[in-house]
C-alpha cells in the first residue's frame, strides 16, 4: 500500500482556538490524520463566518469531550 507524506494546514482560526484551549490541543494532536483532516475541512467549507465559528466551536467542544 502506498503512503503519502501529507502536511495538513491548519487554518489560523482553528489553531487560535486549540491555543486558547489547550486540553482540546492536545486532543487534536494525537488525533489519526483522517480525523484532523474530516476537523479541518469541516471548517474550511463553511460560507459563512458565522458557520466557521460554530463549527470551530463544536470542534473544540468535541476534542475536548474525548
């Protein structure tokens, strides 16, 4: 099976806030890859600014419930 080195982006936003919420930062980290990925592109496809912040809102809730 092929792997590929991957770098993922975290939007400044979304690393604002796992900054601002350490324990959900730390979740975040030792997150599997596909799960930062399905976090990261949730946010990026929002249209609106107030869909991204709910949507970081609830990513940080989740990481936090873990």
């Amino acid at each position: 099976m092929a792997q590929f080195d991957v770098e993922l982006k975290i939007p400044e936003d979304f690393a604002a806030a796992l900054e601002a919420h350490p324990e959900a930062g730390k979740r975040f980290a030792v997150l599997p890859h596909g799960l930062k990925r399905h976090h990261v592109l949730d946010i990026e496809a929002a249209t609106t600014e107030e869909t991204r912040q709910r949507r970081i809102e609830k990513a940080i809730a989740a990481l936090v419930a873990l």
